[in-house]
C-alpha cells in the first residue's frame, strides 16, 4: 500500500489557502456591524477549519478511522484521496479529482465567485450613486452576494467534507439568512416604496424561472 507524500503536515498551504480565501471574501463582503463580524467569523472558521483538515490534520478521518477501516479495508487513511470521503462513501473508483462530484463543485465554486464579483460591481456603484441595487444579479434575487457564499461553501463541502463544516453549513444559512432580513429593514427605511416595489417583484435568495406556458 503507497501513500501520497506528502500528505498531511503542509501548514503553509493551510495559512496561504486560508489567507487568500478570506482575504478575498473580505474585499467583498466588508463587515462593518457586530453581527456583519459575526457572520464573517463563521465563515472565516468554516475556511480555516476545512483547510486544516485538507492539509494539516484529517481530523474526520481521524475520528472515523474504525469505522472507514471496517467498511474499507484496503483505504489508505493516509493518502490525501482519502480525504475526498463523498467519493469512498459513494464507490467511485480512481483519481476522486476527476469524479462527478469534485467536478461539480468547481461548477460551484466557479458559479458562486462569478456572482460574488458581480453583485459587488453592482452594489459598489449603487452606493456610490446612493440608489438602490436592482441590476444585474439584482434583477434575480434581492441577496446574490449571500446566495454566492453559500454556493461557494456547498462547492467546498462537495469537493472535501469534514464533520465540522457539515456541522457549520446550517449555522451560516441561517446567518445569512438574518443577515438579509436585518439589511431589509434597513432598505426600507431608506428608499420606502422603492423598495418595497422591488421586494415584491424580486424573490429574496431562489430566483423565479419562467414557466413553459409563460414563454408562449
């Protein structure tokens, strides 16, 4: 039985893989409120914690040792792969790089950071303007900068699920999720019937698709 070397142990890669996820979640999502820090904190630890296990310490692995060596007795626990644990779980025979599931999650990842960039562009020149931001990814959803983050999360616990981060996930919807009612209030406040004209024709996270019927 061989082992990928190295495996395990790369801490720079955990600092370096974290710094820029967050870094570059920061320059978009600028928390400014104590419950914006809170939000943020979340995702900051739902970052560090998956990098450390993809790279420093497979803790799940770690803790589902027994078990995986019953089910799996020729897995490696050692080899990076094994970390891929949809991929054991679920069969898949070869390289877990090139399966469905790491494939779909750059399909995530790639779709929630495309969004990301875009609603900024359009909430950045909005405030600027001191408008409210209804174009673009805002002329689906009301939040597409939310919906991004957890698409961008569900494409890492896709590609490397931990038992921390599958713990986090439900924690940050629901963060976000009252993150967005509390700015709701506060675009009430500022635009009023503007506003509400847009919350009414423009669904709060999923977007309306149109109906067969409707595209006759």
């Amino acid at each position: 039985m061989t082992h990928d070397a190295p495996a395990y142990g790369l801490w720079l890669l955990v600092l370096f893989n974290s710094a820029i996820f967050l870094m570059f979640a920061f320059s978009f999502f600028k928390p400014q409120t104590t419950r914006d820090w809170r939000t943020f904190s979340a995702f900051a630890a739902f970052i560090v914690a998956l990098f450390v296990e993809m790279y420093g310490f497979p803790l799940s692995i770690y803790l589902m040792s027994g078990w995986l060596q019953t089910q799996y007795p020729n897995l490696d626990l050692l080899s990076h792969n094994s970390g891929h644990l949809w991929s054991t779980l679920l069969g898949e025979k070869g390289d877990p790089h090139f399966g469905a599931l790491h494939i779909a999650s750059y399909v995530f990842l790639g779709f929630g950071f495309y969004l990301l960039s875009s609603a900024w562009n359009v909430l950045y020149h909005a405030q600027r303007r001191h408008t409210l931001a209804t174009t673009g990814p805002y002329a689906r959803i009301r939040h597409p900068q939310y919906v991004a983050f957890v698409l961008i999360l569900f494409g890492f616990l896709l590609q490397w699920p931990t038992l921390l981060t599958l713990v986090m996930f439900p924690i940050l919807l629901l963060m976000y999720g009252r993150l967005a009612i509390t700015e709701e209030t506060q675009m009430r406040a500022q635009f009023g019937d503007v506003f509400e004209r847009y919350a009414q024709s423009t669904p709060r996270f999923i977007p309306h698709f149109p109906r067969q019927s409707d595209a006759h």
